[in-house]
C-alpha cells in the first residue's frame, strides 16, 4: 500500500528509523515493547528520570511521587536529576530513597556525570520511568539503567525502545501529565482527581513559618495580621516579569477592596525589593524555610513562576497572574490555586477579579469569629 504522501515525509522517517537502530546498538535491548498494563504488583524499585533543573519543573514532579506512593506503596523511589533544589523538594517523601543529582553540565564535569550514572547503573531496577514528554536526555538516562519495565512518552522527539510507551495526553498541565502518564500505563483511571504539587512541610515547619512571618510583620510596623496576611512575590523571568509601577497599581486596587488586610512582600534570590520597600519583608535563601513562611500566608500572589509553584506545594491559597505563558500547561490547579489570565488586562481589573476571589472572603469570616 502507498503511503499517503500529505503526511509522509521519506527524510525524517529515515532519520527516525536511524536513531532507533543507533540507540539499540548503543543501549542494547529493554525489553520487546507491550500492551500490556504495568504490573500492580512485583513493583519495588523505581528509578525516576527527570534532568530539569529549575524549580517549577523540580516541584511539579512531585504529583507523580505521590501517585507512586499510593499505587506502589512499599517500593523505593531514586531519582535522576539536575535540580540543585532536589534534597529540599523530594527529602520529605517517605518512599523516596536515593537522590542521583547530575551536574547541570554535564561535559563540563565528566568525573561527577559518569561517577553518578555508574551509581545509578548498579542497581536493578524493576521500574525506570522517563517523566518529561520532550527531553530526549531523560529518555537516554533511563535507557541506561538496570530496569526491567520503561515507561516514558511517544512522541517525534523520543527514540528508543521501551516496554511502556504512552501517547501525550490531550491535557497539557505540566503536573498532571507525568501521572497521566503512570495511570495510563496501569490500565487506571486517568480522570480521578490528580495529587497536587507537594512539598511535605511538617506541623513544626509550618510553626516556625507561621512565627516568622507574624515577626516580619511586626518589624515591619504592622502589629498584628489584621484579617489576613497576603503574600506577594513581585519577581519573574524574561518578559513574564510585572514591573513595579504594574504592581503598585495593582496593590492600590487590592487595598481598596480589602484595606484590613496585611501585605508581605516576598523577597527574590538578590534581596533586593521589586516594591520599593513599600511593605514588611520576608528573605530566605532556605528552600524549606521560604516554603514554611509561604505556608503561613493567607492568600499568595505572583506572576508565573517558581515561587509560584513552591507556594502551590506549600498549601497556600494561590493566585498566579499570567500575562505570556501557557495557563494549561504552567497554571496551577487543585483547590484554592488560580491561574488568572491577565494578557492586556489593566492592573487595577487583575486586582478586582482577585478580590473577588472566595478565599478572601474565607479569611475574612475566619477572622471576625
């Protein structure tokens, strides 16, 4: 039969064809590609491979570590990464065991990447999952390991075989799709509510944040929380960044609707305030510090960004402006976290929608019983 010649294209099929019979040469057989479900049971080692090394993509992998903890609950969990972050995200999982942390160049430490993968490689795992749809380093890394089952995406961008392939789903949240990905391959149900990114802060954790936080505050000249405390991180990336004139204009409408409330500003990495030192401070270059004083907030405010997302898995109520990223893809999800669309949005109409939000009417009922 004649391929259909719209679609085909005779170059790029060649190529794919070539890279999968290079990757075989290279990485040898795991195992004869099935349609069988992943096993519920016999499961107990697991090797995760994800090489992102900001911090959403490092928080947002942890939806996946509960999902595996809750369908594998007596496996041990290692991951493969080159988040500089990772002990701070992933130590508080239970289940988790081993961290492999890759230096974020590779080629500029080659003693420490082939120490790591050498580690990695003597240990037999039962499971080796490659979380990310799009980086074909993950989907090499993994092919390196010791592992009966693979499990990762189908897509153009990835070559070699592997024994579970899943198609990308057509719900594109960076957070849900690497759970997507283990529930499809199980055979589960892939629209049951998805774990939310979690950063496993304990009671003594969020004490000291809840302390801390009341402490900036006072030093800052506010004596008490009045009806609830809004946290807002004024900092962001590239053009995702909201400049300060934005942000005033912005506050100066949230005051009008809610004036007993108390503003901290989250301090970035530098120190410096994107506020003008307008409003009490809170800085810490701790990842779990900062997440313990997020978690203290009331409301958190903020454009797209990974204190956004640290603030999500913190389980603050949390409003994300999105001015230029993908809301489906990057936008948080689960109760009381919001991606508010504000692309040629005026400040002060950003604001109102935000007041307008239940948790603030929540914090307010809160405080006056």
């Amino acid at each position: 039969m004649l391929k259909n010649t719209r679609y085909y294209d005779p170059i790029n099929d060649l190529r794919r064809r070539a890279a999968r019979r290079l990757m075989r040469l290279v990485f040898g057989s795991h195992g004869q590609p099935t349609a069988e479900p992943l096993p519920a049971k016999g499961i107990y080692r697991i090797l995760v491979c994800h090489v992102s090394h900001s911090l959403g993509n490092t928080l947002l992998l942890t939806p996946l570590l509960s999902e595996l903890e809750k369908v594998y609950p007596a496996a041990e969990i290692d991951i493969l990464t080159r988040s500089p972050v990772a002990g701070g995200v992933y130590g508080h999982f239970f289940n988790v065991q081993r961290l492999f942390r890759l230096p974020a160049h590779g080629v500029g430490h080659p003693f420490q990447f082939f120490g790591t993968l050498r580690r990695m490689r003597k240990i037999r795992y039962d499971l080796a999952i490659d979380a990310d749809p799009l980086s074909q380093t993950g989907r090499l890394l993994m092919l390196l390991s010791n592992a009966t089952y693979t499990l990762g995406f189908s897509s153009p961008k990835k070559h070699g075989e592997i024994t579970h392939a899943v198609p990308l789903p057509p719900d594109e949240s960076k957070g849900r799709r690497p759970v997507y990905l283990l529930r499809s391959a199980m055979g589960r149900d892939t629209t049951a509510d998805y774990p939310v990114p979690d950063i496993r802060l304990d009671a003594v954790e969020r004490e000291h944040g809840r302390a801390a936080l009341i402490r900036s505050l006072a030093a800052g000249g506010s004596a008490s929380p009045g009806h609830g405390v809004i946290g807002i991180f004024a900092n962001a990336t590239g053009n995702k960044l909201l400049g300060e004139d934005w942000w005033m204009r912005f506050i100066r409408g949230l005051e009008a609707h809610h004036p007993a409330h108390r503003i901290v500003e989250i301090l970035p990495a530098s120190g410096a305030s994107m506020l003008g030192s307008r409003y009490p401070a809170y800085y810490s270059s701790d990842l779990r510090k900062l997440a313990s004083v997020l978690s203290g907030l009331d409301v958190y405010i903020s454009a797209d960004c990974g204190i956004m997302h640290l603030a999500c898995a913190s389980e603050v109520p949390t409003m994300g402006i999105f001015t230029v990223t993908n809301v489906g893809e990057w936008g948080p999800y689960g109760p009381s976290r919001h991606a508010v669309a504000a692309q040629g949005v005026a400040p002060e109409e950003v604001a109102r929608t935000i007041a307008a939000m239940p948790e603030f009417n929540h914090v307010q009922q809160a405080t006056d019983r």
